[in-house]
C-alpha cells in the first residue's frame, strides 16, 4: 500500500522553521500541523514562540489552543490527532506539514510505535504516582529506578527529562516489556521527508538568548506568572522552559535576570539535545537557512523531488 506523503519541518528554537512552513505551505498546497507538546495550551503563547491567528497567512494551524493549562497532553493523544488530521488534509489534496516540537512526538507520529496500548491514558494513577516520587526523592532518583528496569531506555533519556522517565516506566509496568524493546525495527506510517535547520553553535546561541530577551519584553513575565498564580507548578504546562525558571523567580529562589539567564541556558542546553537526538533517532535532510543563501532554493527543489517519487 503507498504510504501518505508527509513533511516535517524540526529544529531548535530561533532557527526559521516558522517563516520556512508558510513558505513551503503556500508553494506545495500545505496544511501545518504544529508538533509542539506545549503549544497545544491556550493562553502560553509567549514562551512557546506560537504562531499567532494574524500570522498565519491564511494557512490552517492545527494542534495549537486545544488544551486548558491544567490539562495533560500525551503523546498518545498527539498521534491520534495528528493522524486524523494527516487523513483529512490528504483526502482533500493538501500536503500535511508537522512543525516543529517534540522529537519522540513526530518519532511516535511518523513510526508504528507501541505506546503502552490503546488506553494509554487510563495510566494516569501510574504517572502521577511516578511524578509524585520524583518530587518527592528527586528526578535522579526516578531515573534511577529507570535504569534498574531498563537500563538500556534510561542511557537514551535524560535525567531531566521527566516526562519521558515516567513515560518509559509507564509503559514497562503497563504492558511488562522494557520500553527500550519497544523500539526496534520500527516501521514507516508515512512516507515522510524531515527537513531539519540549524547553524553554526555560536550564531545559534547568540539568537537563542535574542529571542528570550524578546519574549521578556514582549510579556512572557506576565504570562508566566498568570500561569503560576492558577497553579501552573504542578500541571504538565508549568514545566515547560520559560515557565519553571520564572517560578523560582516568583518564589524567591532567584533574582529576575537569574531566572532570565538560566532560560537562555536552559534553551541552549535543551537545543543541543534536540539536535543530538534527530541526528541518531529518524533520518533528517540538514539545512541551514541563516548561512546559506542557497539553503531555501534547495529545500524546495528536493521537496518536489520526493513528491513526484
């Protein structure tokens, strides 16, 4: 059976993958599909570098604003979604573009991976009871019990990255197979082209640290602390960059331009693993659009390569 066409535009933050989807949306008929595990949050539009209704150029979004702050957001949910909306765009001659996001959302999305069964929200007394041990003993030592079931899972996942800790336990004690199995030999949803962008470290760090000087003035302090004062420290949304370093600011624990900084250093540490993990986890054409004047000519002509194949 021919496999549905599907683009992914991925990269770290301040790296033009915005400005690039709409482009690429206009020429090829697209529809974007934003792969962002916090963009799916109404009201968190700041620190998640969201497109805006007015910046759009009347191309659909979807997955942007479908969750109130307090609710979670799996990634089971976001292949479900994602996959309808991949069906519907096609049915009706569009090409689906995922922007953006969360590397193990688009693997999940663009592979047949086993996620912990159908049901995989019916876990939620296990996650919360895994999330309230780490913060209760700490993120070390919940990646610790990782490692004792399954060593091979916790080398791939970073000790502070909770989520993906609790989720590689969930599934271990939900089905009784280490999450690491889970993930050999993993078959094609989709026949898919990922464009990825990035630049050289240093020019990429110098915009990272641009663009959270431009979300403070722009308001991310005040959205941060709408957050915090709903109770944002205990949701899935509060732990987001950009958020959790500006409640410890709130609680007193940090100066503001402490908090500042450790975003910006937060961001650059978080776009080195993002950059780590596609290079060794789904095949990734590069592109660097700052550097290379010829870079966007040459996303265009090897997308209409893959689309005539």
């Amino acid at each position: 059976m021919k496999l549905k066409k599907v683009l992914a535009i991925i990269g770290p933050t301040a790296v033009g993958k915005t400005a690039l989807s709409l482009q690429l949306a206009k020429q090829f008929n697209g529809e974007i599909i934003s792969g962002d595990s916090m963009q799916v949050y109404r009201g968190l539009d700041i620190g998640t570098a969201k497109i805006l209704p007015d910046e759009r150029a009347g191309i659909p979004h979807y997955l942007i604003d479908i969750r109130d702050v307090n609710q979670r957001y799996s990634v089971a949910d976001f292949v479900a979604e994602a996959t309808q909306l991949i069906s519907e765009i096609t049915n009706r001659g569009g090409l689906p573009i995922i922007v953006g996001g969360t590397g193990f959302y688009l693997k999940a999305l663009l592979y047949q991976m086993n996620l912990g069964g159908d049901h995989y929200d019916e876990t939620e007394n296990n996650r919360q009871k895994w999330h309230q041990f780490a913060t209760e003993q700490g993120q070390t030592a919940l990646w610790q019990r990782l490692n004792e079931l399954d060593p091979a899972a916790a080398q791939n996942i970073p000790v502070s990255n909770e989520r993906r800790v609790v989720r590689a336990l969930e599934v271990y004690e939900r089905t009784g197979t280490r999450f690491s199995e889970q993930q050999t030999e993993l078959l094609p949803r989709y026949d898919a082209y990922v464009v990825g962008l990035n630049t050289d470290r240093a020019v990429l760090y110098e915009r990272i640290n641009q663009r959270v000087d431009l979300m403070m003035h722009t308001g991310l302090l005040d959205e941060a602390r709408q957050l915090y004062a709903q109770g944002g420290r205990q949701w899935q949304s509060g732990k987001g960059i950009g958020y959790r370093e500006l409640f410890e600011y709130f609680d007193g624990q940090l100066t503001q331009a402490a908090a500042v900084d450790k975003i910006k250093l937060d961001t650059r540490h978080y776009a080195k693993r993002q950059l780590t993990w596609f290079r060794h986890q789904i095949p990734v054409h590069w592109y660097d659009l700052i550097e290379d004047q010829q870079a966007q000519k040459q996303i265009g002509t090897d997308i209409l390569t893959w689309l005539k194949n």
